[in-house]
C-alpha cells in the first residue's frame, strides 16, 4: 500500500525569470506549450536527429507494450509517443492522449484522429480506476506539480498488473557529458529553434528545457516516490547515458 508523503516532492525548483513561484508553473507552461505547438514536431525531429518515434518504439517494447493493450499517454503533447503506442498496441482506438495543452492536443488529434484526447494534467487526470494496461510518460517529468500526486494518480488509473513508463532525458555523469550535453540542450537548442522557428515561446521551451534538466530531482528520488505510491520493481534503464526509462508495476492484488 502506498505510503503518505512527509512532504509533496517536486520535480524542479522555481526557475527565475520563467516563474517566481511555483503556483505559477502550470500558467507558464499552457502559454509556451500552446503558442510553440505548430513547431513542435519540427523541433522534435531535427533536435533528436529523427530518432524520436524510432527511440519510443523501443523503449516502449522494452517496457512490455504487446498488441490489444490498452494505453494512458500522459503529457502526450504532439502526440509523438502515442503514435509509437498505436503501431505496438495494434490500434489508435486504444490509446487515450491526456495534455493540459490545447495547442498540442490539436496538433496530436490532427496526426492520431482514431486515440481519444483528454485535456488535463498529470497531477488530476479524469479518467477512470483501473483502466488502463500500461501507461507512459515522455519527457515531461519536469512539468508536473508534484511526483507523489502524478504518480498517486498513475496507480489509480493502471488495472492491477499494469505496467508504468517514464522517458525522460537526465543529466549525464561525469565531467565531459555533461559538458557536451550543456553545450548542446542549453547554447545550440534554443538558438537553433528559435532560428528555425522564428518563433520566441518556442525557444524560451528549450530554454526551460535545459534549466530543467540541469535541476532535475535526482533519478533516486523518482524511483522513491514511484515506491511510495505504490508501485513494485521500480528501475531505472539509461540508454546512451541520457535516456532515463523509468519502469514500474502496479501489484496484482
């Protein structure tokens, strides 16, 4: 049984000048997500190299996405993992899309009609107990109020047995790879997007991107609040020392 929090753990840190406060992330993020959803998939693709849907596929394979299973994608924005989810899972019908965005959700029900969308956030998602096979999250971690409320809510909509995945980018170790990995995600991204985008809230996203990333909760700690809500065998798989897949099973009984 999950156990009550001392306190509510945060992703992240207030990030100055994006939000003073932490009450005023989620205003923040609906303006940025929203006004930078028509570039999106733009920067998603040529930012990871057009690796995305290819890296999702597997990771999600990995954590034991099989046809007819029925899929929760959270913080779906574009739609990106959830269309990797539709190919596995054998049908869009099977996907249900959950984004506090808008913008994204329009962009994601223009690529995946056949999957349901719900416009909601990862920490009150109005959907039903015990619904759903497997649920991912990719790369929005960062965006959510409080890890032990997202994952609370994560818990509730899994049936027993279900299986839990969290993408996310981490901060690499040692020296070098964190070097490479400033230089890229927090100098050459938001430049470049904003270049290729011309869009201002699209490179402020990748500014927020990388201030985020720099001051991530530890991976322990979200492996922590993964057992404290209630999941079993969590861990953690990093591919090209980056790649954090977080894995986990809700108990059968």
């Amino acid at each position: 049984m999950p156990v009550a929090p001392e306190k509510p753990q945060v992703p992240h840190p207030a990030l100055h000048p994006h939000f003073s406060d932490l009450g005023e992330k989620q205003a923040f993020l609906r303006r940025v997500f929203d006004d930078s959803a028509k570039h999106y998939e733009r920067i998603a693709s040529w930012g990871f190299l057009g690796t995305g849907g290819w890296y999702r596929r597997q990771a999600l394979a990995r954590a034991g996405l099989r046809p007819g299973m029925r899929v929760a994608d959270i913080a779906a924005g574009t739609g990106i993992t959830a269309r990797a989810a539709a190919a596995l899972a054998g049908d869009p019908a099977l996907v249900t899309c959950v984004d506090p965005s808008g913008g994204m959700l329009r962009e994601s029900r223009r690529r995946l009609p056949a999957a349901r969308h719900v416009q909601a956030g990862a920490d009150a998602v109005p959907l039903a107990d015990a619904t759903f096979d497997l649920l991912s999250m990719g790369f929005a971690v960062r965006h959510v109020e409080s890890l032990d409320t997202a994952f609370g809510e994560f818990a509730r909509i899994l049936r027993p047995g279900g299986r839990l995945l969290i993408m996310d980018i981490t901060r690499p170790e040692g020296n070098t790879a964190y070097r490479l990995a400033r230089l890229y995600f927090r100098d050459l991204m938001p430049r470049l997007t904003g270049i290729v985008t011309g869009s201002r809230q699209a490179r402020q996203l990748m500014e927020y991107y990388w201030e985020t990333l720099d001051r991530m909760v530890e991976p322990a700690c979200v492996l922590a609040a993964l057992r404290q809500a209630g999941f079993e065998l969590p861990d953690r798989h990093v591919e090209a020392g980056i790649f954090s897949e977080y894995r986990a099973v809700k108990p059968s009984a």
